[in-house]
C-alpha cells in the first residue's frame, strides 16, 4: 500500500527552522503497530495521522518510541497540509483527539495558523535532587503537570546553559521536562527535553506552551504572550490565555512531498 506523505516545518517561516513533523492524511486507520513503526522509520519527534470524520478530522500522534497525548506542532503541520492541498478554501478546521478532547486550528492573515488547545494543569512540587543532576543545574520553582514537568529558573542565561545528562534524564517518569524563564526580547523562553519519548530535546514544542502560557500570564499579569524556544534550530509563538483554553500562533513551511511504501 502506497502512502502520501508530508514533512512539514512548523513554527517556522523558513525550511530548516522550527520543528519537523512528518503528517500521513489517510482514508482509514492503520494498525497502531504500523503507525509506530512508520513514525520510527521517519525518526523525527513527532509523525501526526489524520482521517476525515464527518466535519472534523481525527488525529494522533507518535514519537519514534510512542503514542502521546497532544502535539502542538504536528497539529500545526497536519493543518498546513489541509488548508494547503486539500480544503484550500476553508479558514477553521476541528480536529478530535481521543486522548485530548477537541482542537482547532484558524487559518488567520499573513500565512498564520492559530491552534486552540486546553489548558494544562499545574501542581507545586517537593524538590527533586535527581532531577536537577540530570539537568545540571537547580530551578526556583517546579510543578507538575498532565505528561510533563516545568521548571523555573532565575534567567535566559541560565536557559541556555543547561545541558542535560539523558542517561539520568531519561530515568525520570515523566513524557517532558520543560524548562523556563523571563525572556530578554520576548516575555518568555523555553527549552524542552523528552528522552523517554526518544527525543533528547524537542527543538519547538507547541503542547508544552499550554504549560507555560498560563504561568506566565499568571506571572506576568498579561495574556497576550511572545514566546521563544532555543532550541538549536529555535522556533517563536504568539500565545493568548483564554483561561481553560490557550491560544498557539505560528507558521509553518512544507519540506518534502513523499509516497511511503506499508
């Protein structure tokens, strides 16, 4: 069976920024092991499918190890691809995940793609001794959310110091470890590491701004939010609290066009 597929920069405006996604439109589900092996085959952090239910697409997602619950940047992706090859004249598309509920995706001005996303839970957290030896280093604050843990630190400088020990990291249960702090030129930055979903770090991780977006609106006393991840290959977003709902604005550019052989 021959497969259509897509690999998408997304939250990027050039190829070779932001980060890569892999997207497969298809007319049925495949097997959940033919899917892993295909998002393992492509060994980028995320390959999202996608099928037409009705008036909505159902979509999930896989890393080269595992399914996970919710991607901002493949859904950024799988709604380029749509908009752009398939329903051109459409301006919103309503995605459901059965992991994560309903999603949206805008089609706005000036080639921008708006998800909207819930909201992630956040509980403080004792300190944890093991956790910053993998990470090299100690935050002021850290809680823990639906997959992930986020940590807070003192300034970007310290952002971009850090470099994580994975073999120690990827003893810590957990999908992400997202790591943060006030941002020199943008209200805040971010990094994301996720060894256990076989991704050292995630160059842009739109799932990990419904973590962010409301501590730093909370922090910052504002809900309209830039954001930076600095990453290698780096990613900005636009994100908006809309207080059980975020909103995640970026772009996205198309790769390669391919046909896969299952």
């Amino acid at each position: 069976m021959k497969l259509k597929m897509y690999q998408i920069d997304a939250f990027a405006e050039r190829v070779f920024s932001g980060n890569p996604a892999a997207v497969c439109v298809l007319d049925f589900w495949l097997k959940d092991a033919v899917m892993q092996q295909i998002a393992a085959e492509n060994n980028l952090a995320e390959t999202a499918f996608v099928v037409k239910n009705n008036n909505q697409y159902d979509i999930r997602w896989f890393t080269p190890e595992i399914e996970v619950d919710l991607c901002g940047h493949a859904t950024l992706a799988t709604a380029f691809v749509l908009f752009t090859y398939y329903i051109p004249n459409e301006k919103n598309i309503a995605f459901f995940s059965s992991r994560s509920g309903s999603l949206w995706v805008e089609k706005e001005d000036e080639g921008y793609l708006t998800l909207n996303f819930p909201v992630d839970d956040l509980a403080l957290c004792n300190p944890m001794p093991k956790l910053y030896e993998a990470l090299g280093s100690t935050p002021e604050h850290i809680f823990k959310g639906k997959t992930d843990y986020l940590l807070v630190y003192k300034n970007q400088d310290e952002i971009i110091q850090i470099s994580p020990n994975f073999f120690l990291l990827n003893q810590v249960e957990a999908r992400g470890i997202i790591v943060t702090a006030k941002g020199e030129d943008v209200d805040f930055v971010s990094r994301f590491f996720a060894p256990q979903a076989g991704i050292n770090e995630d160059p842009v991780t739109g799932s990990a701004h419904t973590s962010l977006t409301p501590y730093w609106s909370k922090i910052l006393g504002k809900d309209r939010l830039t954001a930076k991840q600095l990453s290698k290959r780096g990613g900005e977003l636009i994100c908006e609290n809309l207080g059980e709902r975020i909103k995640i604005k970026g772009k996205a550019v198309s790769y390669l066009i391919g046909e896969i052989e299952v």
